[in-house]
C-alpha cells in the first residue's frame, strides 16, 4: 500500500470512528445538546480540532449519522413491498418501517428521540430523510391515484402515516411487554382501513398483511 493511499484509509477510519462514538454518546445520553466535540474527542483520544478537520460543526456531524441511518431505513422500506395492490403494499412499508425501529433501536432512536422534532417531517427534515420519507409518499400515491383512499391529498396521508409508524415503535421500544405481532397488526389495519373508500375496503381483519 502507498503511502498516499494509507493516509486515506486511516482518515476514511478515523471518520467513521468520529461518526460510532458519536452516535453512541448521543443514544446513550437520549439528548442532542449533551454531546459536545469535546466530549467526542476525549472518547477517542484525539482533541476536538481533529474532528473539525471532518465536520464543520455538531450539527453537520449529527446530520452526517442521520442521513447513513436514513438510508439504512430506505432500503428496509424498499426491500419489504412485494404486493402490487396499493394498499397492501402501503401496510408492508409502514411495517418494514416498524420493523427496523424494533431490531435497531440504537439506529431508531438517533432519528427520532434523540431530537424528537424529526417525529413529523419537515423541510429541513426531510432534505435528510427524503429518500426514506418519499418512498412512504409513493405507496400513498398509488393508493390515492387508484382511487383507494378517500382523503387525496398525499402528503397529509403520507405525515399521518410516518406518526402512526412513530407511534407505535416509540411504544413498541419503551413497552416490550406488549408484543409487536396482533397489536401492529391491528393498529395498522385499522389507520388503513379508515382511510380506504367502503367499497373497496377488505372486510378480513388481518387482510392488509398478507
């Protein structure tokens, strides 16, 4: 290896390792302002000024985590829907969503606990978690488009679909007890059987999940 060529791997580790410890200072302590570059730096060993050489700020730092974890999100969503009806298709991403809160909680609280602001989209929000945010905004289209869903505007479908998901991983996490399978099922089914026209709506139960 060149020498040029070591100097790159080691500052392409030394980010990442800013990047874990990081992520584990802020989930650990629950809070965005309690993290310091400070406190990052004397948990690696190096002084805060070698961090700003790869982070401008805090701030860029934390959006840096968000955006990686975003995308580890997306491609959970994207790999779940499998159904071409709409709507089932619709129950699989909000559940795909549910799903990697409840098996990387670590990864789930830093997107929405950490700074609980990030529970309901917004502009700034969603520049970062677009990609994740837009393919819950596709599904709803399709339902709305195929003349599904009664309400039509998808954006407000789309935010009422990302707070139920919140919802129900933030009490998911802090309530293991309650078991994820019948109580999502039936939480899910329910939202979406209310937002279905009658006559298209199924009459199973448990039909959205299969």
């Amino acid at each position: 290896m060149s020498i040029s060529a070591g100097r790159e791997q080691h500052k392409a580790e030394l980010r990442q390792l800013i990047l874990d410890t990081a992520e584990r200072l802020f989930v650990e302590s629950g809070s965005y302002e309690a993290v310091s570059m400070r406190s990052i730096a004397r948990e690696i060993n190096y002084s805060a000024t070698t961090i700003y050489l790869y982070f401008r700020d805090k701030d860029a730092l934390f959006q840096a985590l968000l955006r990686e974890t975003f995308r580890r999100l997306s491609r959970a969503v994207a790999l779940a829907v499998t159904q071409r009806d709409p709507v089932k298709g619709l129950y699989q991403a909000m559940s795909a969503c549910i799903t990697f809160g409840l098996e990387h909680p670590e990864h789930y609280r830093l997107l929405f606990m950490v700074r609980p602001s990030l529970a309901i989209p917004s502009e700034s929000t969603r520049q970062i978690g677009e990609e994740a945010f837009n393919l819950l905004c596709h599904q709803v289209g399709l339902c709305v488009d195929s003349g599904r869903f009664l309400q039509r505007d998808h954006e407000l479908v789309a935010q009422g679909g990302w707070v139920v998901v919140h919802g129900i991983t933030s009490m998911l996490l802090n309530r293991p007890e309650l078991g994820r399978g019948r109580l999502t099922e039936h939480i899910l089914s329910s939202y979406l059987r209310g937002l279905s026209v009658p006559l298209a709506a199924p009459s199973a139960p448990d039909s959205f999940s299969t």
